[in-house]
C-alpha cells in the first residue's frame, strides 16, 4: 500500500489546476491556523507556577492537557484559558 504524502491530504480550494505557488499559499495559511502547543515546563516558567502545580491542576479537571507520543504539550488556547482563571 502506498503511503500519502502529508501534501496530498491537503485540499487545494483551486477550481483550476493549482500551480505551486498557489499551494505553498494554501499551505502557509494553513499552518498559520495550527496552534502553538507548550511544554509544561514553558508553562511553569511563563506562568510562575511549578510543574507540579500544572500537573494537580490537570488531575482535577482545571486545565487539559494533550500527549503526543511521551510528551505532554498544553494547547496555546487551554493556557490562556487557565491563567484568565487563576488570574481571578
């Protein structure tokens, strides 16, 4: 079985053949849109609070957090999300 290429699951909005360039547009805004994934340790140091604060705080519900593969990564928007409600 052949594998795809990561480019060809992308959808090209071209009602004519798109050239290059107007795949490396489609693709540049695309990535644009992908959001940013932190490290706990980026968080602790960004926020001021331990790792192990992070860690409970994600035991009991208060921010999510994502695994990719062994790392653990908090979403841009869940970070955000958390200081706005430690902040209060």
């Amino acid at each position: 079985m052949r594998r795809r290429l990561w480019t060809e699951a992308v959808e090209f909005p071209c009602s004519r053949p798109c050239g290059r360039s107007d795949r490396e547009k489609v693709l540049k805004e695309q990535i644009k849109a992908i959001e940013r994934l932190f490290t706990v340790r980026e968080v602790a140091e960004a926020s001021g609070f331990s790792k192990v604060k992070i860690y409970n705080d994600a035991r009991a519900g208060k921010i999510h957090l994502t695994k990719l593969g062994r790392s653990t990564r908090i979403r841009e928007s869940e970070y955000a999300r958390w200081i706005g409600a430690a902040a209060k």
